[in-house]
C-alpha cells in the first residue's frame, strides 16, 4: 500500500489464532531443520548448507519474536520487524565474508549429503510457505516472516542445484557460488523488510500525532477482517 493512503484500510496484524498456530508450527520446523542441517554442513563440508543452517536458526528466533508481538502497538509490531530486518542484512554479510575466505581455503563438499539434506529443508521450507501463503499481505511484522519463509525455499533450491554442480564438477566452486547467491538473498530480504518497517514506523508515528477523533485505530494494531481461520 501507498505510504500516502492515509484513509486506506489497516493491514492485517497477525491477530488470527490461525495465524498464530501456522507460526507455530513453522517455528518449529525451523528449529528442527538447525538442528539437522548444520551438524549435516560440517559433515559434508558445504559451506551453502551450513548458510542455510544459519537461516534457519535466524528464522527460529525471529519468527518467536514476530509471534510474542502480535497484538502489541504498530510501532512495537514496526520495530521488531526492523531488528529483523537488520539481523538479515548482518547474516548475509556474514555468510558473503565467509564465502570469500572459503574461495582461499576451499575443500570439496560432499555432493550426496548436500543434496539429502538439502531436499528435506526445501520440503520444510515449501510446508512453511504453504501453512503462511494465504497470510502473505500484511503489516512489516507479517510480511517478514512471509518473505523469510520464500526466501529460504528458494535458497533450498539452490542448495539442492549446488549439489548437483558439485556431482558434475568435482569441485567446490559451485557450493561457493550458491552460498554467495544465498547472502544476496539474505541482503535482499533484509531491504524489504527494513523498508516496510520504516512505513509502518511513519503511519504509527502519523496516528500518535494526528487528531484522536475515533478513526485512528491504527495506535491499537488490530484488525477486524483477519483472514478466516
């Protein structure tokens, strides 16, 4: 929506009990995917898989936070999806660093383990996105958890397509290469998210300041038309 649209209708805030349980249920896959992914990144010594691990992990955290703000103030919802926003961006710098100095260190990752496990976080990640599709369009804390969850399915694919380089090539560049690809992403999302933060931030800041004359209902973050459960 047009940061302009003062009169345009307030967007969904995640106040649906089947919001909450699709982002339960996401929390804890993510989670379970950490804690088999990253163990499975120093075993096939893939520096892709051990990214997506990180993702995962990220997703875990800010995902419990998205869900402990439902409910709170639209700053408060607008702030916390800013924090996530820039602990995406911090990742993805860091997965890149790494990536660089691997390209100086590089050892041949295991293509059957990148691949195995790779296609179980893709079919983690698609679940995700299948469980959170239909509450895509929201406020900045809604929709970055949507756009982590179709980042990291995306990332998958790559991973799985990595494997398959390194099957092929017998070498490491294409695990490299993805996980180059995969901080890219992560520095991408993290725009997104900081930029419909920031909108969220100047249309709560406009309600504190603005006149109180019964239609300001956006300084109370809730909507009356969440989608059905």
């Amino acid at each position: 929506m047009g940061a302009n649209c003062c009169s345009a209708e307030v967007k969904f805030d995640g106040m649906s009990p089947a919001y909450r349980r699709a982002l339960i249920a996401v929390i804890a896959i993510n989670a379970v995917m950490f804690a088999v992914e990253m163990p499975s990144g120093f075993i096939g010594n893939s520096h892709a898989l051990k990214a997506d691990a990180l993702d995962f992990a990220a997703d875990t955290a800010t995902y419990l936070i998205s869900l402990l703000v439902i409910g709170k103030s639209l700053k408060v919802r607008a702030t916390a999806a800013l924090a996530k926003g820039i602990s995406m961006g911090l990742m993805g710098i860091g997965v890149l660093v790494a990536t660089v100095w691997s390209v100086f260190v590089t050892h041949e990752p295991v293509a059957p383990v990148m691949g195995s496990v790779g296609l179980a976080a893709l079919v983690a990640n698609v679940a995700s996105v299948l469980l959170l599709i239909r509450f895509k369009d929201g406020d900045s804390n809604v929709r970055s958890v949507w756009l982590c969850s179709r980042n990291d399915a995306i990332g998958n694919l790559a991973v799985i397509l990595a494997a398959s380089g390194v099957w092929a090539t017998g070498t490491g560049w294409p695990d490299l290469i993805v996980a180059g690809l995969m901080a890219s992403l992560f520095l991408s999302g993290s725009v997104a998210v900081v930029r419909h933060a920031r909108e969220d931030m100047a249309t709560a800041r406009r309600a504190a300041e603005g006149p109180h004359d019964g239609h300001n209902h956006e300084s109370h973050g809730h909507r009356h038309g969440s989608p059905a459960e």
